[in-house]
C-alpha cells in the first residue's frame, strides 16, 4: 500500500484524529474502544496467520513436530483388496496406504505414503490404472493413479459430501460411487453417483428422499446394471441385523428403473459380480457368523460359500460400506477376500479358504496428540459465566448475573458485587427503561421461581407474581407499569427436570403485583440445548414480541396483540438465536451462528424480512466476529453484548460510519490499484531495491498508524472481573486402616493392605502404611479397616450438561449421583455452553454440590443445525476454538466436521489456544485412524471394526492419541448398556439409584429395555478386548458412561472392560489414573498420592476380588469434603443432611 493510499484510507474511515477526541477512562486504564492491556481475547489471536496457514494447507503433509512409525507386519484390519484383470497382483489398503502383493504372495510394494488415508483401491478394466478413494486433498474423493502409483489426479471434489465406495464401469468410462449428504443429522443419508472418468459433477443415480442408504456400487459385467447394498431406512440405533437391514438392488442404466435383488433375514452387502456375470455374492448374518452367499442371477438360488468373515457394520454407520472390498479372480472360480486380518482366496464351489500371505513394512508419519494441562487448581479463580448482562440508560451501570446472584458493576466494570442474593438463587435481571427499578426471577428446588422488582441497587424487593413455578427473562414495558414474563409448563411441580418443559406461557404482569396477573399466549419450548425465549414489549404497549424456533434452522420474530392475537412474522433468520428491537422500533439486532448482527426494521406491511450475515432486502451489519450473547439496547440508539465476562456497547451511528469507512476503504483501494495500473504503463520499471524500500516505508506507516490510532467506531470493550475463591475445607481429615490401591507409580498396581490416607484441607498430604504415618493432631478420623480406599472415579466421557435450559438448579441431581458412586471428577464434551460452565463454576466456588465438571461446552458441529460451527478454513477453526476457551472450556468438540482437513485445523488451532482437542468417533474407522495420526487428544466413542488387528495396534500404542471406548453406546453392535439392563438387578429394584435419579428416568428405560441379546450377540465385549490390549500397550483407554445412567454408568463400564479380559486392577487403571492424564490433570487426580487433590471413593467390597465390587461404594471424598454415599449427606468438615431434589415425592 503506498503513503498516498494510506492517507486516503485514514481519512476516509475517519481514523485521523486528535488525540483529545479519543476516548479515556477517567481512572487511566485502558479499556472502552482502547484494546486492554494483556486483553486475553487479543492474546489468543497474537502472531497468528490464519489466512496463509489455510491457503497453503496441504493434508498429506505434517504441520509442526512429527514423528515416524515404523513396523513390519504380516496382518491387517479392514482391508479393500482388489485383483488385477490379468489375475496376477492383488492391490489392498493398509493403515492408509496402498501396497501390492504377487497373487501368490509375499512382501508388499508400496503405492502411496502420506499423511492421506488411501484405500478402496480398483483396478480399471484394463489394469493400468487404480481408482481409490483418499482425503490427500482434505475430503474423501475419488482418486486415480497409474498402476504402479504414479500421477495421482482426482477424479471427484465434492467439497463436505464424502464421496468413497468407486467403481469402474466394464469399458472404463464410467465410474460409480457412494455419496453421503450431512443435514440436520450429523449421521446424514447417502446416495449413488456416477462420474465420467474425464471429469463433470456427476449424475444422480438414487435420492436420499427415496433411498436415505446407497453404498457398495459394482457393474454387471454387461454394464448395463449397477449392482448396489441398500437401506430403505435412515439409520437407527438398535436394528436387528437378523431381520435384514440392508439388501442388494440394482439399477438399469438404459430403463433408469430401480428393483431389489435379495431378501435374506441376515442382510445383504458389499455386493461383488463373477466374471461371467452369473453369480452375486455378497456378505450376510447367519446365526452368530458373518458368511459369504453366493446368489444365481438367473434362478435366484443361494448357498453359503463361507462361514468366518469379520463382524460386518449392518448395525453400524457404514461410512465406508458394510464389509471391504473384495473381488473375484478372473476364472470366476474363487473370490479374494479380508477376514481374521488376512487374505484369503475362497473357492467358490468348495468354500476352501486358502491364505495369501503378506507382509506390509510400515512407514507411517504421526504428530503428537494434542494434551495440554490446565490450571483449574488455583486458589481463586475469575468467573467467565456473565449471563444477562445488559447497562442501565440512567449511569449505564452493568447488571448480571452469576453463581445464582445478581451483580451490579459500574459503567467502566469495577465495582462488581452481589446485590441480590440469600437461600434461593437468582436470574434475568433487568433494569427498567429508567434505569430506577430492576425486576428479576428466583429459584429454589422446593419452592420454585417467583417473579421480583425492587430498586436498581437489588434494595426493597417485593414478589409480584402469585404461582410458583419455572419463570423467566421479565422485560419492562416502555412506561415501566408492566412485565412481559416467561413461565414454564410446570415440568419442576410434577417431577420433571427443569429443561423438560414442554411449551412456555407469555404472560403479563402488573410491576406493583397490584393487578392480577395476564397470560396471553402458549409458546413452543425450545429445547434444553436452547436460551429460553426474552419476550418484550412494543413501544406503545400494544404488542408482544418473542423469537420463535421455525423449520430449517430458522428463527422468527413474531408479535401479537396482548390477547396472544393478530400474529405479524416480523424478522426470519437462518440460523437465527437471539433478538432484540430498539426502543423506536426502528432497528432490529440479531444473533446468527454465534455472531452479532443490526438491520433496520421495516413496518410489517412490507412483509418479514429475510436476514442472514450479508445484505439483503436491507443493509447487514456485522457487530462481531467470533461471538455474542445477551443482545439489548440500553436506549434507541445504544445497544449492548457480552461474550464471557466482557461487555460491549456502540450506538448504532458508529455501527453505519463503521462501515461506511470500510466501503471507502475498500473503494479507495480499488482506485489506487487501478491508478497504479495507469502509471505503471508510463514509468520506467522501478528496482527491485526501490520496490522493497517503499513497501518497507508503506508497512511502517500503517504499522504504526494501526498501532497508535483505535477506531472511533469500534465498540466501546469493559472486562468485568469477578474473583472468588475456590472452595477449599479446613481442617485435617484421616482414612485409617483400609485396603488403598493408590494407582501410583509407574505400574500403576501399588496395593496397600493395612494404609493410612491423611488429608489436610483439599488435598492429600501423606499416603502409605498405617504403621509408618503419624496421625495429626486434632484431626478427624473415619476407621476404614477391612474397607477399600481407591482413587476417585474420572468420567472422561460423561454427559450431564442438557437438563435446564437458562435456570439452573440449586441441587443438580445428576452431580449427586455421579459422587454417590464415587465419581469426583468429569470431562462432559457435549454439554449446553452456558449451563455447563456456569454450575462448573458453582461447584468450584462451593456454591452447589458436585464433582470436578469439566467441559467442551456445545459441540463445534458439522451438521446442519442452528447451533453449528461452520469451518471453511483455519480461521474459522482458530476463532471457534477461541470463543469456547473465552467461555471457560479447557477442550473442544470438534463434532462430524466433514472433511480431514477441517478436524487438521482444529488439532492446530488447539495446540496455538492449548486446548484439549476431542473430535467425535462417529463410527468412521477410517477417520479414527487419521485423527490419530493427526494427534487429536484422543478418539471418543468405539472404533466399529473389532478386533483390531497388529496393525492397528502397533500403530495406535506408538502415539499418545488415547481412547474412550463408552462401551455402554458402543458402535457396530449392540449397546453394552443394554447387556447391564439385561443382566444386573433391575433399576426400578436399586433403592440406591432411585434415591439418586427421577422415576421417570428408571421407569422409562429400565422396565421394559428395547433390546434383548444372548451370548455370542453382544458386540462391546469383543471391542473390550482390542481395548484392554491398547491399555496393555501404554494407550490411555479411558472410563466413560456417556451420561447413560449417571454414576452407577461408570461401574458399567469398568465392568464392561473386564468382560473383554482386563483384570480388575487394569479397569481400576481405566477408571482412575487413564482418564485424569487423558484430560491433562494426571498431575492433580487419579491417583492417591501425597500433593494431589483429594477425590477418593471408599468401598465396603474388594474390587482386586471381583470387579463388581467397585459398586460398594459407602463413603466418597471430594476435594476433601467427607460424603456418606447412600444419601450424600455430609459428614465432614461439616455434617448436613441433603436436601430433597426438586422431583422427590416426599
């Protein structure tokens, strides 16, 4: 940019002011429109690139520190073998990569190499080329290369479709493929594609409407039919494979007609068509076996040509279909296939399997999981959760509230204090449009919410509403003499959680509590993962205006009269979240896909009004870029947002001059250019030393112009620092004379028989024999003896943040009974952000009772919902990443995103931000083994192939990458949980469970489980042993319940490991001591050792005995607080009796 464009710009955005003009705080620190020092938003994005880093992105390549895998191996898992037309090579898949092999056998030549997962190799009609499918250019597509794997070139760029499953047509022209589509579910639907081999976007062969499930596509060798697996349903979880999910069909390329092929009760799949076209095999279910069946074309007769093939994923996802690739040899008498890890040539008449044998020298290139370590131990901590914040009109202090207070702080952010608190929490402030009187809701478990208004400063409150219940967001009328007010369906008063609203009532009341209260309109309920509508008043009083959840991810702002009449649709926007409406009505602001947005608002005869993030029907413009929350407008021309704990303010005429700057900007620019054009065809041509010195005196000026000169028109930025202490207990606590198996050491199998375990306020001070630790001092001794003293458990894959919406509990019965069960510590990575974060800070400043709650927050999504995260590049990757960490999260999410390359970027933005990176397993085994080369944290949920073979296993106990299995949803089969339900004392008989967890919960899931299965059926135990034997390797393979029956889930799971051969001491390991290093806090937890932080379960049984012991657990320690844990009643440093929960009957 040259001096003169420089200037122009300046003066046209109007940054060339005086310095008496600029805004200052009175007190001298540096925050409205300054940028504040050590601003940790700023911080965050520091040094950082994001657009090169996206532009030069290459998939195949490692980003940063790397390091080799090397091996040899004579076995496989899940391997797509295809034979050459000549009969002579056989080409495969191996973690990766493709190799080939002489039909006969032997060492395998190498194909490709790579970061890219490679696989499903085909050879062409004529052998000199090999379709396959790769995500090297960032998604799975289809590729080719040359028979012996050179000039790779893409055949497919189906940008977030994943595109895999290729075949060519017999005269190689042709080639079709499995395409699947993600919408509303991240699971998607999938339809059959056909491309020329000379490019084009292909053609539609099936329609996900018609057919949600098309995979596994080959040619008749006339190539008139396309042979394909089907499934007439979207998936499910719990299908029965013995009643035929999937069947072949077939489509005639001349006729376009559709028509089904099979009908066997054990299903059909991975179709392949004998060289003389006669014969159809396919894979089915047969009893407990996977059989090969081979299928006349002519008459339709079948048999079973082989019994022994590996579990298909009939059940399953079957991203990449429902068994390998396989094919036949060209005499049509036998058929190469992959079972037990190997290849196997199976004669078709006779069903003998002859192996093939190979070995694969593994060259493969890994990057180190990504696993920060967190401060979550400090003495105090800063509370990131500021919910409802808005400003007064009269000083423009701030409001909010946090830890179930009400806060007030001055205009610049200092000052912060509780200004209404006490027994019941309290929610949604708001100051009335004087800034005089403030109106709020409380809530208490057993008494529930009522509606308040006292003074601005919280002082002289009275209750103005008269039916208890579930009310919230109370929002002022112009003239201040009424309240618009959301109140629940009364789900708390007939044992419901207090997300389980099922609809909302507007109602009106009377801010003198004077007048009987007006109800006005029932509205639909949001769901728990949504903020609950904030009704409000039209300037005359006349109207109610609330946001109403629409089909296909939108929002309305809808009105209607004060009798819930006369509706008007307003505003719709895609993706839509949040609303707010100036004053005057003349100006609407709106939340989209986590960022702020201002239009003006029309008169409603005109129509509603179709916005999104860029012009339209009016002018669009953007107030942030990474995040928003609490919209309001403090007057006609002010309006305000936080993101955390920072507050926002700007006025709608710096919103306009904002971006009229940038339009001159960008016009000047465009000017300059063209000018530069103009002279550069009658000057000499400079040097390259003159062209290097003006772009060096150019950089300087804008360099210190952008330093030294804010924006007038940037948004006034205040941070609200609010500091308390963690809970910490005083005094000193002793477990004496129990068995203590302490997970310490590098073993991890130290076994104290006679121990002493002493604990000085919230942490462990000595830890060993009874006989060698003195007992302190006035401490407080419980006699364990004959008792077990083990680590706390840590769920690292628990779920407890979607039971409320934006109230939240005093007593939250999911963290009782997690703790009842010995559980001191969870990582929740799908939780409701704001829920989540602020009762973790709750349970951290001892205002509600609960283990350790650590949290993603709200999935980083790739589906097509309101909530996602869309990610076209790095940057976006970074900001997201950035805004949960803003939000307290010490991990992320990243759920389904589509593509390789978009989870690559999030592996990089959390190494830049360190966070924790947990992508979703999804049932994808080709996408688990490239998050593991890419160095997530770790992968969630089960692999869907079992077992895993020597490959696998070299390869994943090589990285640091760990494994959270949830066994009791785990993939391919059915759910563990089901074999609990199934074979383990029913819930509805538990009286401990039922003390812990709502009737409704117990009855609706255990009375009558859905699904039944018998030895041999249940899939998660043979996951269990590939499990158990990467624990045995070194990999972290870690507890977790899924949320599926809070705290009694994680004994489930422990025992579920044990059904696939782990000793009781190696599920303790799972439970304790894996999951606390896998979040990056081994250091604090896990174990019993001297300096950790004391979490720790006591047991009646002998889990070394029988590992269904561990379900003994009668007293828990948390952070060195001494529960009972048949009522969690406390018993030290304190002793109270808990309170009922909000459902219990009594």
């Amino acid at each position: 940019m040259s001096l003169r464009l420089l200037l122009a710009v300046l003066c046209a955005a109007g940054l060339l002011l005086t310095s008496s003009l600029a805004m200052a705080c009175p007190d001298g620190c540096s925050h409205g429109v300054h940028a504040a020092d050590g601003d940790e938003a700023a911080a965050l994005t520091e040094g950082v690139d994001t657009e090169e880093d996206t532009a030069d992105w290459d998939v195949n390549e490692a980003r940063g520190e790397s390091f080799a895998i090397d091996f040899t191996v004579d076995e496989g898992t899940w391997m797509s073998l295809d034979v050459s037309p000549d009969g002579s090579t056989i080409v495969f898949d191996h973690l990766g990569d493709l190799f080939t092999i002489p039909v006969g056998g032997g060492s395998a030549t190498r194909l490709s190499s790579g970061l890219a997962w490679d696989y499903q190799p085909r050879y062409s009609p004529d052998g000199s080329e090999i379709l396959f499918t790769s995500d090297r250019a960032g998604g799975n597509n289809l590729w080719t290369m040359k028979a012996d794997g050179s000039d790779m070139k893409a055949l497919t760029d189906t940008g977030e479709k994943d595109t895999n499953c290729g075949a060519w047509s017999p005269d190689g022209e042709w080639i079709a493929s499995k395409r699947r589509l993600t919408d509303g579910s991240s699971i998607g639907a999938t339809e059959l594609w056909m491309f020329h081999r000379l490019g084009g976007n292909g053609l539609q062969i099936t329609k996900k409407d018609d057919l949600p499930e098309a995979s596994e596509p080959v040619f008749h060798p006339d190539g008139r039919f396309v042979y394909f697996s089907a499934r007439p349903r979207r998936f499910t979880y719990g299908q029965n494979p013995y009643q035929g999910i999937y069947q072949i069909r077939k489509f005639d390329r001349q006729t376009g007609d559709l028509s089904r092929v099979t009908g066997r009760f054990g299903g059909a799949g991975r179709p392949s068509i004998s060289p003389d076209g006669k014969t159809l095999t396919y894979i089915s279910r047969d009893r407990l076996d996977v059989v090969l069946i081979a299928h006349d074309l002519d008459s339709g007769a079948e048999r079973i040509v082989y019994r022994g093939l590996n579990h298909d994923l009939q059940e399953s996802f079957a991203w990449a279909g429902t068994y390998p690739g396989m094919d036949f040899m060209p005499d049509g008498e036998s058929i190469v296939l992959w079972a037990g890890g190997k290849i196997l040539q199976v004669e078709l008449e006779s069903g003998a399997a002859t192996e093939i044998p190979f070995s694969v020298d593994v060259e493969l290139v890994a990057q180190p999981a990504v696993r920060p370590s967190a401060d979550v131990t400090s003495d105090t901590m800063d509370l990131k959760i500021l919910r409802w914040m808005h400003s007064s009109s009269k000083d423009q202090s701030i409001v909010f509230s946090a830890l179930g207070r009400i806060y007030r702080a001055d205009s610049d952010g200092s000052n912060a204090e509780v200004i209404v608190g006490g027994e019941s929490f309290a929610y949604a402030p708001r100051f009335s449009p004087d800034g005089k009187r403030l109106t709020w809701v409380s809530w208490d478990d057993l008494e529930k919410g009522q509606v308040f208004v006292g003074n601005a400063d919280g002082g002289s409150a009275r209750q103005i509403s008269s039916r208890a219940g579930q009310w919230v967001n109370p929002q002022w009328s112009a003239d201040g003499s009424e309240l618009v007010v959301i109140r629940g369906s009364g789900a708390t008063l007939r044992g419901g959680d207090l997300g389980d609203e099922m609809y909302h009532e507007l109602w009106i009341l009377d801010a003198k509590g004077k007048n009987d209260p007006h109800f006005v309109k029932t509205i639909g309920a949001r769901g728990s993962a949504s903020r609950m509508p904030a009704p409000f008043f039209s300037a005359d009083g006349s109207r109610l205006f609330f946001l109403r959840s629409a089909a296909e991810n939108h929002a309305e702002l809808v009105s209607i009269d004060r009798n819930g009449r006369d509706e008007i649709v307003h505003v719709k926007v895609h993706y839509g979240d949040e609303f707010a409406v100036s004053p005057d009505g003349k100006w609407v602001a709106y939340k989209r896909l986590h960022d702020a947005y201002l239009a003006p608002m029309p008169a409603p005869g005109t129509g509603t009004l179709d916005l999104g993030d860029d012009d339209g029907g009016v002018k669009v413009y953007a107030l942030t870029d990474d995040m928003a929350d609490w919209l309001s407008f403090e007057d006609a021309g002010t309006l305000t947002w936080s993101q955390a704990n920072d507050f926002y303010r700007t006025t709608v005429d710096r919103v306009v001059a904002k971006a009229l700057a940038a339009e001159a900007k960008a016009k000047a620019e465009e000017e300059a250019a063209d000018e530069g054009d103009d002279e550069a065809d009658d000057e000499e041509p400079a040097t390259e030393a003159d062209t290097d010195a003006d772009d060096a005196d150019d950089a300087a000026v804008a360099a210190e112009a952008e330093e030294t000169e804010p924006d007038p028109n940037d948004p006034d930025k205040v941070t609200i620092t609010v500091t308390v202490p963690r809970a910490r207990p005083e005094g000193t606590l002793v477990l004496d004379g129990g068995r203590l198996i302490t997970m310490a050491g590098e073993a991890h199998d130290e076994v104290i028989e006679n121990g002493r375990v002493v604990i000085e306020g919230h942490r462990i001070t000595a830890v060993g024999e009874a006989s060698s630790i003195s007992i302190p001092d006035g401490a407080h001794v419980i006699d364990t003896t004959g008792m077990t003293i083990i680590p706390g458990l840590v769920d690292a894959h628990a779920h407890m943040g979607y039971n409320a919406m934006d109230i939240l509990p005093q007593r939250d019965w999911q963290y009782y009974a997690n703790l009842a069960y010995g559980v001191t510590a969870t990582m929740d990575p799908s939780a409701s952000t704001h829920l989540v974060f602020a009762q973790s800070e709750m349970v951290e400043a001892g205002v509600m009772k609960g283990p350790r709650v650590y949290s993603t927050g709200f999935i980083l999504y790739g589906a097509d919902i309101s909530g996602r995260a869309p990610t076209k590049s790095y940057e976006d990757a970074y900001r997201h990443v950035k805004r949960m960490k803003q939000y307290g999260a010490i991990a992320i999410k990243s759920y389904m995103q589509p593509k390789r390359i978009q989870r690559q970027w999030y592996v990089k933005a959390c190494r830049e931000l360190e966070m924790l990176d947990f992508p979703e397993g999804g049932g994808n085994f080709e996408g688990n083994m490239g998050m593991i080369l890419d160095g997530h944290t770790g992968i969630e949920h089960t692999t869907p192939i079992a077992p895993l073979y020597e490959d696998v296993l070299q390869m994943w106990s090589a990285t640091e990458v760990g494994y959270t299995p949830t066994f009791l949803v785990a993939y391919g089969g059915i759910s563990g949980e089901d074999w609990f339900y199934q074979n383990t004392t029913p819930l509805f008989e538990d009286e401990k469970i039922q003390r812990f967890t709502p009737k409704a919960t117990i009855e609706s899931r255990s009375r009558r489980p859905g699904v039944m299965g018998y030895e041999g059926d249940w899939f998660h135990q043979t996951v269990a042993a590939s499990a158990t034997e990467l624990l045995r390797r070194g990999t972290f393979v870690n507890l977790g319940q899924h949320g599926q029956r809070q705290g009694l889930g994680c004994h489930w799971d422990m025992w579920a490991l044990s059904q696939g051969g782990a000793t009781s001491l190696e599920a303790l390991q799972f439970a304790t001591i894996n999951p606390a290093r896998y979040i990056g806090l081994g250091a604090e937890i896990g174990s019993l050792e001297a300096g950790k932080l004391a979490d720790i379960a006591i047991l009646s049984g002998n889990p070394l005995e029988d590992i269904r012991e561990s379900n003994t657990v009668e007293m828990v320690v948390k952070n060195g607080e001494l529960f009972d844990a048949n009522t969690m009643d406390q018993a030290w440093p304190v002793q109270t009796t808990r309170a009922p929960f909000m459902w219990d009957e009594e």
